[in-house]
C-alpha cells in the first residue's frame, strides 16, 4: 500500500494564501484538477524527487464552515538538515510562524512545526 496524496481544508476563496504557503514557502508545484473536480475549488500540490517519481502530493479542498486541523497534520521529509534550516528561513521570511520546540524529540530526525495561512498544522522532517 502506498499513500497518494494528504488532504487539508482552506475557507471558501482561500486559494491564493494555500498557493502562498505550499508553492511559495514549501516549493510544492501547483498542478490541474481533474476537470470534473474544478468547480470544487481548492488548489492541488506535488513534489517530485529527482528520478521524476511523485513523493508527496497536498490537496487543499474548500471546506464551509472551515476550522483548521489544529492536531492532524501531513508530515513531509527533506533530505537533510541544512534544507530543513533553509525552508524554516523561508517560511518565515514569508510570514509563516515556525516552530522550533520539539526539533530534536523524533529520533532519527530534527523537524519543525508550522501553520499554513488558514491555521492546518504542518510538520516537516529532516533524516540525520
């Protein structure tokens, strides 16, 4: 089994902070919809290693009443520890909050915790 993508809500119109801080701050490619899903909204994000392979795909779907997920979250890995310190610097030149509390308590890895610009929790991890 293998996981094919991670979905997170935006409010309705909520796009352009989701394209903001998954293809700004995160560096994830914005893809189509399927034409049968455009009228839904949202926005859909893809990252590619470098062999060309899919590793990590984010739906942000419209959801109304939006509450965002304060405790559920998608986990994304970099590579290594200097990627995981640069996206942190971007993502707050970008205005995004980081938080660096519990980087050193997942053994195996240092990661940070973020919150996308409508409030979803995000975690990002760098293998040691």
């Amino acid at each position: 089994m293998k996981l094919h993508h991670v979905q997170v809500a935006c409010p309705p119109g909520g796009e352009d902070v989701a394209r903001k801080f998954y293809g700004d701050g995160l560096g994830l490619t914005e893809i189509d919809k399927p034409a049968a899903l455009k009228g839904r909204g949202g926005a859909w994000f893809r990252a590619r290693n470098a062999s060309g392979e899919v590793d990590a795909e984010i739906h942000v779907g419209v959801e109304g009443p939006f509450a965002p997920a304060r405790k559920a979250h998608p986990a994304l890995v970099l590579n290594d520890v200097p990627a995981l310190d640069e996206l942190g610097e971007r993502l707050s030149s970008l205005g995004f909050d980081v938080d660096w509390r519990e980087r050193y308590s997942f053994d195996g890895y240092e990661r940070l915790h973020t919150r996308d610009g409508h409030g979803n929790r995000v975690e990002i991890l760098a293998s040691l």
